[in-house]
C-alpha cells in the first residue's frame, strides 16, 4: 500500500492521495477508501486550522473519479 506518513505536510499533493485511494482498491478494500479519505481530510482540516499547512489536498477530491465503481449488493429474501 501507498503511504503519505513519511512525508511532510506541506509536501503531500492530490497526486498521493489518489495514489493511496488506488492503493486501497487493489488491495482488494474499495469500501474503506471514503472512510480512509475522509480521516485524511480531517487531518488536513486540523493542520489547516493550525497552520501546519495552507491547503488540503483531499478537500473535493472525488471518489467517483479515481475508483471504479463499487458494486451495488442487494440482499435477497
């Protein structure tokens, strides 16, 4: 799996989230990559708010567009 922990903030681009969310699928776990995106742009809300860094790479940054898309399951009765 892709990882963004070595990096510095700053550093850390739209590029390697999509990288990570890429990284999540093929290892075979699509379903966690909006809860994934979702803690990543938390983080950066709180670097945001304390001036760690001046922007938020995973801020719109659409699933839609990087995954493919997930299959819908119904469940049968």
């Amino acid at each position: 799996m892709k990882s963004i922990g070595k990096l510095s903030v700053d550093a850390i681009d739209q590029g390697h989230i999509t990288e990570v969310m890429l990284s999540i699928e093929k290892g075979g776990h699509p379903r966690k990559a909006p809860v994934i995106l979702s803690v990543i742009n938390r983080i950066f809300g709180y670097a945001l708010a304390h001036r760690f860094t001046r922007n938020n790479p995973a801020q719109g940054l659409p699933l839609s567009d990087i995954l493919k898309p997930m299959p819908i399951w119904q469940a049968t009765i």
